[in-house]
C-alpha cells in the first residue's frame, strides 16, 4: 500500500482501504484483498488469482481448511489461477504436507522435464505448473551445487557459501532454506534417506504369516497405533504395516475397536506376540489374553527391555533390514517426526514438535523386536509357545 501511496499515478487509479487490506480499482474493475488465514472467513469468495507464500508453512489443520477454501471457489470463473513461492518444507512432512503431495503427484502424473537442480513437471488434466529448484546436493558447503536451485542472478556462489559457514545456521537449514532440499531436521532420530530407502511397494504380509504385534495406545492428545512385523525368511528383512487411529477432537479412542482389529489380526496371522505398554492397556491386554487366547507381552517405556528394542529398531533402519511399501504417509510422519537422544541408558525419544504424534513408530519399535526375539527363538515368560 505505501508503494501505491508514493506513487501519484497509481494513487489516481486506486482506492486504498486498510483497515479492511484492500486496494480497489478507482473504476469498480476489481480489487486485492488480504486474506485472513481462518478457514471460516474464506468461503463465498470467487477469486480470479490466489497468491499463497511459503506453502511449506502450511501445515496446520486450519491451514489445509483454508487452502481448500481458497483453491476451490473459482467454479464461477472461466480462468483462475493459484500462486505460491516457497522453499522446501520439512521431510517428515512431505508426504502429509500440501506442498510435497502437490510436488509428488503432479510429477507423477504430469509430463516432466529434467535438467540438473530443476525438474518442471506440467499436469494438463489438472492445469498445474510446478517448477521444482532443488540443489542435487547433500553437503551444504557445494556452491555449485546450490547454486543450480537458485537461478536468480544476485544469489551467487560466494553468497551461498556464507550461508553455509553461518555458524547460526544447521546444516540442515542451510540445505532446506537456500538449496530447497528436503531434509529431516536435525533433531530428527530416523532419517528420510533411511525410510524411503525401507520402500518395496510390493511389501505384503502373507495370510497364515507368523508375526508380532506392537501397541502404542493414546487416549485423547495422542494417537493410538498397532504394527504388524513380519520377518522374512529369505532375506530376514522385517516388513512393517500400521494401522492407526487418530481421536477426533475432545473425543476418545475407542478400545473396543482396537480389541477387535487384533483379534481379526490374530485371525489372519499366526500372532506370535503382542508387545504392548501397559499404561491406558492392561484391561483390554487381559481380556484378549484370558478370552482370546492370544499371547500379550507387557513392554514398558522405560524399561531395560524397551530401551534394547530402541537400540535395535535403530540398527535394522541403518542397515537396511526394515521394509515398508511406502503408502502410509501417517505412518511416515510418525516415524520422522520422532526426535532422539543417545543417553547412558539407551536412547530417549521424544516429539520434534508437541502437536505431532509419534505412536506408530513406538509400536513399530516393538513390534520389530518381537520379530527379532522370534527369528533368534528368544524365548520369554509366556512368550513363542507353540
């Protein structure tokens, strides 16, 4: 608005109204407004150009509702158009997040073309352009590497090698802020390399499989997650499936239903196991154990046991040895979203961030280990009895 207000041409051609964040044409022709960022104010707006900065940030439910509603509501019109510029999100959000599903499946489905930093891709059918700059680099210090994300002609080498010598800056910031890399931060335990790596999207538990159960339950803040693992027998790779349950708001998870889902589990799998923290599970641990006949494994957090399952669901993601088939973006952010810190005692997880939920990992962690104790015939109290 001050641009307008210092120029006395376009002062003549336009009204301003601040108050409200808007400049109209002085001829009724059309105006820009501001947008709130709550959903609710949103809709019954037709507009012909939306302009969204750093889509990355978008990532709260209210957010999604607002996209929605600004994205949707130009069926009135024959032309509309949406435009955002924004670096790089987080990777444990990619795959959740508005921007990465937008990047992801446009160059899925739309015709690409590659040079190195920039992939455009171009989805007639849906009328969407994504230019994606992105260093081809994992080492920040490369300037010229990062410098293929950044066409512009002030941003130079020199200039991005600073940056990367901040001392105030991570690595990882470095690579997400000037090279539009998609990074776990810093703090993340599971790195996104290791995860996508984990991909076989033919991954699948067979019917009548011996497996294990893990069981991470949250009544009301939290999630409520179980994992299948499963382990090979041809190439001892345990294969992990999640199923998760997320409470809607001031309502909790309902336990009967995640009694049944292991008992059809238990149904379909020969269930070695079900590793579970007692905490919020005990009741329905004992009735599945004494009505069902299926055998619980009480496991918790901040046990000796639990610390050992830590240890070695780290040590099978950094070799290789777990597998997944890549369409659970839940079970994902879950598992990037977990932070780690290597103490005398093992290591000691936590949430990057508190609104983020990180139980299917936890039962991803236990149930892996069940797998493990079984392929190494471990035997425990009550536990592997045929």
């Amino acid at each position: 608005m001050s641009f307008i207000r210092k120029n006395p041409q376009l002062s003549e051609l336009a009204h301003l109204r601040e108050y409200q964040g808007e400049i109209a044409r002085a001829d009724g022709g059309g105006k820009i407004l501001r947008m709130a960022s709550s959903a609710d104010n949103l809709h019954g707006y037709s507009p012909s150009l939306v302009i969204c900065d750093e889509l990355h940030a978008w990532t709260k439910p209210s957010q999604r509702k607002a996209w929605a509603a600004l994205t949707t509501a130009g069926g009135a019109r024959k032309n509309t158009q949406t435009f955002t510029i924004t670096t790089a999100g987080d990777a444990q959000e990619r795959e959740t997040g508005i921007l990465g599903q937008m990047i992801d499946r446009n160059e899925a489905d739309g015709d690409l073309e590659k040079s190195p930093g920039l992939t455009v891709s171009r989805n007639h059918a849906a009328s969407t352009l994504v230019y994606n700059y992105s260093a081809p680099t994992k080492t920040p210090t490369d300037g010229a590497a990062m410098k293929l994300a950044n066409p512009a002609s002030w941003i130079t080498v020199e200039y991005l090698e600073r940056q990367a010598a901040n001392p105030e800056l991570s690595a990882e910031e470095v690579l997400q802020l000037h090279g539009c890399v998609w990074v776990a931060g810093s703090s993340a335990w599971i790195a996104a390399d290791w995860w996508n790596a984990a991909i076989e999207r033919d991954a699948i538990i067979p019917d009548g499989a011996r497996v294990s159960i893990g069981i991470d339950v949250g009544i009301v803040h939290d999630s409520t997650a179980c994992v299948i693992a499963y382990q090979r027998p041809d190439d001892s790779k345990v294969v992990v499936e999640a199923k998760i349950w997320t409470p809607a708001p001031g309502r909790n998870v309902d336990l009967g239903v995640v009694e049944s889902w292991i008992r059809d589990a238990a149904s379909t799998y020969n269930v070695s196991g079900c590793f579970y923290d007692p905490r919020f599970f005990e009741r329905s641990a004992q009735l599945l154990d004494h009505d069902d006949g299926i055998v619980m494994v009480m496991m918790a957090q901040n046990s000796a046991v639990m610390a050992d399952a830590y240890q070695a669901w780290y040590a099978m993601m950094s070799e290789g040895n777990i597998v997944h088939a890549g369409d659970s973006p839940e079970f994902a952010s879950h598992v990037l979203g977990t932070a780690a810190e290597k103490t005398d005692r093992g290591w000691k997880i936590s949430k990057i961030r508190q609104r983020q939920r990180i139980d299917a990992l936890v039962a991803a962690v236990m149930a892996s280990y069940g797998a493990m104790l079984q392929s190494e015939e471990t035997i425990m109290p009550g536990f592997f009895s045929d």
